[in-house]
C-alpha cells in the first residue's frame, strides 16, 4: 500500500522517504483536535478519508522501538507545531534564539544556541505586524520546533530602527499557538490567542476569473498572469474556430436525397447512367428514405423503396454505398443483407437462391467423399431484343439488376449479363444468376464480379478462374479487380478473391479472342512480326483465288464466305477454319515447293497462322488421344510440349 505525508506530500516508495515512517491522523475527537490545530489546519478543513504524517514532524524522544526495530508512537504524542506565518525548510532547536536586522538587504537573521554551530539558509515570512515580506534567514546551526520537552521557543527579530526588535515566541499548547513580542520605540505587546486566526497564504491564481488587480501590482506578476491570460485566449480561439467549423459543417450537410445524388455525383463515386437510375428510384418516397436514413440504425423492416435505392446505389458503386453509410450513421444496410436481397426464387433477374441451395448440396456431397469442387466462373453479354411487355403484375423489359425498381423513365434492356458456374473436376454446369442491363462500366462489371464470387463463396464451392470474351470494357474490369493485361512486359493474370484471399486466374474466352485475332487480320491487312518479316492478308486472297481458278482445294476449307467474313463475323467456324494448319501448310507449299511468284515471302504469314492455329488448340482440346500434340489436354505427358510453345 502506498502511503504519503500531508505535509510535505513524500510518497512511502520515493527515494526521499527512505528512513521515514508514516502515521496516521488519531480518529479520538479530542486527540485529533490537537493534532489538527498544531498542524495549522482549521477544525473543519476538509480531510480525505485516511491521512498519514511522516516521521519528520516528530521528536525523536515520541518514538518507540521494538526488538525488531520497528518504531512507533507513543500514546501522548503530538507533531511539532507548524505556525502558520513560517514556511520552514529546517525545524528549530527549542534552545536557540533567531535574531533578523531588518536594515540589511538580504534580510538575515541569527540563531544562537550553545550548541556547536552550523549554518542553514531557510526561507521565513515575518507576520504582518513586523513585515508582510518574504524573508532570507541564515541560522547558525540545525534546530528543531519546541517539543514536549520544550515549552516555548523565543525569536528576536530586529525592527527598521536600530533599537526597534520583535520577540517570537512559539507555544505548542493549545491555548497559545504563538506570541509576538516587540519592544523599542514604538514599544508594543502582540500576544496571539486561539482565538485570533492567523491568515494563510494565498492561493496562486491559475485561472483567469480567479485574477484579480492586485495580480498586477508588480511587474513580476503581471508577466507570469499575463501569459496565463495568453495561453487561455489562445486556447479559446482554436477552441471558437472548431465549432465554428463542425457548425459550418453542419449547415452543409446533405438535406434531400437528391442533394446526396449530387454530391456523390460531385465525387466522381457514381456515373452519369447511374444519377439518372438513382434518382428515378427516389420517386415518390423521398422523404420516408430520407427519415429512415436520419434517424439511423433500427430495427424496423426497410421500406421498399429505400431497398430499391440500397440496392441501385451498392451495384453501381459499392465506394458511393459505404460513404452514404457511413455518413448517415449506417442506417443503410450491410452488404451482406444486400446480396440476401440479390437472391431470388422466381427466375427474376439477379442471383439465383435455387442455384446456391444445388452448389452447397453438391459441396456437402462431395466433402463427404473427402473431395473438393473446383469451379470456372463464365461471365459474358447476351444480346436480347429491345421490348416493354406486362407479365401481369408489371412491366418487364427495362434495365433491372435485381433492385427491384418499377419506373416507366428507366432504358429498355439490350443485353443480359449472364454468370455461370463450369465445374472442373467435374461434368456439369450452372447459372447462377443474371442481369439485364444497358451497358456497363468496367468498374460497375468489377464489382458484380465480387459480389458473384462472394455469392458462391457461401456454398464452399471453390472458383479458380474467371472467363470472358475480349471485349475492351472486360479489360478495363480486369484492371479493377486487381489484373494487369495493359503492360506486356509486366503482365498478371490473376487477381485476389474477396473472401478467401486465393488467386483467381483469367482465361480469355478462346472463341471469342479467336474471331478478334482474324477481325483484326482482315481489317488491317497487313502485319510485320518481330523480324521485320511481313505477314500480309493478300496471301489469303490469293489462295482462295487460286483454288478456284484450278478447281482444286488443297486441303482447306477457304471458300469466298472466309474472304467476305464481315457477313458472319460472329461465326466461330469461320475464323477457326481461316487461321488453321490446312491454310499454313498450303502457303507454305506454294510458297517453298511450288515456287509460284505470287506466294513469294509468305512463309511469315504461314507461321503467324500456324501458331494461332496451335494456341486455340491447346485452350480447345479435351480428346487425350488426338493426333496432334496441341489438340490434347494438358497432362504429364503433354507438359513439355505446351511450354515449349509458350
């Protein structure tokens, strides 16, 4: 337990209190009276509830040691008496005399004693009646305040004139606390009784409204008070200027949901598409949403129209949702309600409930047999007719992504952004859900791409790779969701899953990147590789040209329908059978064995084409035993080969 003095405020385990002992204030009413009044303290002085003095403000002869050496109190001992007009640094001898010159500058005064002598610098303030000023006293040696065994100590104090002294005397009765003596001309007697209160001293002001005039008196004091003044206006001010800032703050705070469209808008955290779809589901319910939205958490149902507007804004831009929900306090919804709301059972658009009850009963079967099901998340846009239709409880066919919103002002749909799920190590597929849509962003696409995945995370199912065709939107949401496809000499393929943290790799649509390879061929026409060697489509041309004027095919399938791919450039067989061994390996006959002028330098053609033929082969093969290396699937025994390739 740690114990400290009340009057000297030394701590049991500070250094300083080494030696010392603590005793505590006597509970016994008459005992603590006297206790009280020798320590200077009024009656009612309000003390906390246990106090302890140190052994220093005891005689020696109060004590009492054990065999153990343990020291105690005797039972009538009091403290050495404190009086209230001497602040001292050393305690004084009741056999010594202290005299003060009042003409000297520093104030000194003089203990006598019988004692061998020894100086001491002490501090003393001289009451009033001799001198209210703060003293320098030197003492010829160390003194102690009189005890029980010394009844009364005198002090004589020298006035301004030569012949003028004061007489101290300190009792430590209760009767008689102190007694001024002073003699000379003019000659008085000062005797001090219980009931004359000796004045304290006063307190510092460390606080403006407790400054009065008199703390200016000097120039000392004015600089001390005057910076306490400065540093609490100082503090004021920056104090004034914060409110003043949250005031302004608050006079500018969002009062109307279509403010807050503005302001998101303002941001840059939504587009302009999805200002417009936002505001149109604020139709008619702006000022429920809003009070809901101001009065906070609750736990009363969401009304429909603020979940139209929850979901609008999370699928446009879920950085737009978390800054309105944490702006108005998280009154909106949290992402995962909001894909529960995404979920639905009746084939509207959004995902699907009866898709991840079939996925989690396929992971419990498989867990079961100690495997794991490992998935391809297929993303990709079907084009659909523009057409409004009632099915009978509404319209069907403007923009809709699961929100719900029935509003005549929304676009009319033009394609369907459908999800599946291809299992890996298995023979089935799945949809999981899908949207009608406008158009998006590639960031609008990245985030329904987390949220898919977030989606088939709850059944435990595992995705480890996402595919879709080459449009330059995807890239742009590869780029968002983590993937790097913009720096060839820094390209990553792979990007972080939202929940589990594992890598999920891209694997562009083979079809799809195929049919822009040969888009890009016949559009431009004319090519150079790495070598300077030129890669030209005239050879094509040509080919085709030749096969008919001799009536033969060698070996391809080039027809004028490849030539004139524009008419069926969605046709998968086209392309395939435009970039194919058979072509390669007929230019390069006409060009090495032939020798024919028109197909001279078409051996760079024929490589391009053979090795695009020999990448989509390795992306499309599924049959172990064909023919060609590259029409296999990757395997043990295939491995050095695809590398080599690569």
């Amino acid at each position: 337990m740690v114990r400290y003095c009340y009057i000297c405020k030394v701590y049991s385990h500070q250094p300083e209190s080494q030696g010392l002992s603590f005793h505590r204030l006597p509970n016994e009413p008459s005992r603590r009276a006297i206790w009280i009044s020798l320590l200077g303290f009024e009656k009612n002085h309000p003390f906390p509830k246990y106090v302890d003095i140190c052994s220093k403000h005891f005689h020696e002869n109060d004590f009492v040691y054990l065999a153990d050496g343990v020291r105690h109190l005797r039972v009538n001992a009091a403290p050495v008496p404190v009086h209230s007009a001497f602040d001292f640094a050393e305690t004084i001898s009741s056999e010594s005399s202290l005299s003060i010159d009042s003409d000297s500058p520093d104030k000194r005064a003089t203990v006598s004693s019988s004692e061998p002598q020894s100086e001491v610098d002490i501090l003393a303030i001289v009451p009033d009646e001799v001198e209210p000023v703060k003293k320098r006293l030197k003492f010829d040696e160390d003194f102690n305040l009189p005890g029980p065994s010394s009844q009364m100590t005198s002090i004589s104090v020298a006035g301004d004139d030569e012949d003028s002294t004061s007489t101290i005397t300190l009792s430590e009765t209760e009767d008689q606390l102190c007694n001024v003596d002073k003699t000379g001309p003019p000659k008085s007697d000062i005797q001090a009784n219980p009931s004359v209160t000796i004045q304290k001293k006063k307190r510092k002001s460390r606080y403006v409204g407790d400054m009065s005039s008199d703390d200016f008196s000097s120039p000392g004091r004015a600089k001390k008070n005057f910076r306490i003044m400065k540093e609490v206006i100082t503090s004021q001010r920056r104090k004034i200027h914060g409110l003043q800032r949250t005031v302004t703050s608050l006079r500018k705070r969002v009062s109307t949901l279509n403010g807050l469209i503005n302001l998101l808008k303002k941001k840059s955290y939504i587009s302009e598409s999805s200002e417009d779809l936002l505001k149109a589901s604020l139709s008619g319910s702006s000022l429920k949403i809003f009070e809901r939205l101001l009065k906070g958490p609750s736990t009363q149902k969401y009304d429909p129209a603020l979940r139209s507007f929850a979901l609008t804004l999370s699928f446009y831009s879920p950085r737009a949702y978390n800054f309105v929900r944490s702006t108005f306090n998280k009154s909106l919804p949290h992402l995962s309600t909001l894909s529960k709301w995404y979920r639905s059972v009746d084939g509207s658009p959004g995902f699907t409930q009866e898709s991840l009850l079939a996925l989690t009963l396929k992971n419990e079967y498989a867990l079961s047999q100690n495997k794991s099901i490992y998935c391809n998340l297929v993303l990709d846009e079907m084009s659909i007719r523009r057409q409004v239709e009632w099915t009978g409880s509404k319209f069907s066919g403007y923009i809709d992504i699961g929100s719900k919103i029935d509003s005549d002002i929304l676009p009319e749909a033009k394609e369907a952004l459908v999800f599946m799920l291809v299992c890996i190590n298995g023979s089935w597929k799945i949809p999981v859900g899908y949207f009608f849509i406008d158009g998006l962003s590639g960031k609008e696409k990245a985030e329904l791409v987390n949220k898919c995945l977030v989606f088939i995370n709850e059944s435990g199912v595992k995705v480890t790779s996402l595919t879709f065709g080459g449009a330059p939107v995807n890239f742009t949401m590869t780029s968002h969701l983590g993937a790097n496809f913009n720096d060839i000499e820094n390209m990553k393929t792979h990007f972080s899953h939202p929940v589990t943290g594992c890598d999920v790799f891209i694997i562009l649509d083979p079809c799809h990147m195929i049919k822009l390879v040969r888009n890009t061929f016949g559009s431009q026409k004319y090519f150079t590789d790495g070598e300077d060697n030129h890669i030209d489509w005239n050879f094509l041309v040509k080919l085709g040209d030749t096969q008919y004027a001799e009536g033969l095919h060698l070996g391809t399938k080039i027809t004028i329908r490849h030539m004139h791919w524009v008419r069926e450039k969605m046709k998968v067989k086209i392309a395939t059978q435009t970039l194919s061994r058979s072509v390669s390996d007929a230019l390069l006959y006409l060009s090495n064995d032939l020798k024919l002028s028109n197909f001279r330098n078409a051996d760079a053609t024929a490589v391009f084409i053979r090795k695009f033929n020999d990448l989509f082969d390795s992306l499309n093969s599924r049959n172990r035993l064909a023919k060609y290396k590259f029409k296999r699937p990757l395997s043990p025994a295939t491995v050095a080969d695809f590398f080599s390739f690569f």
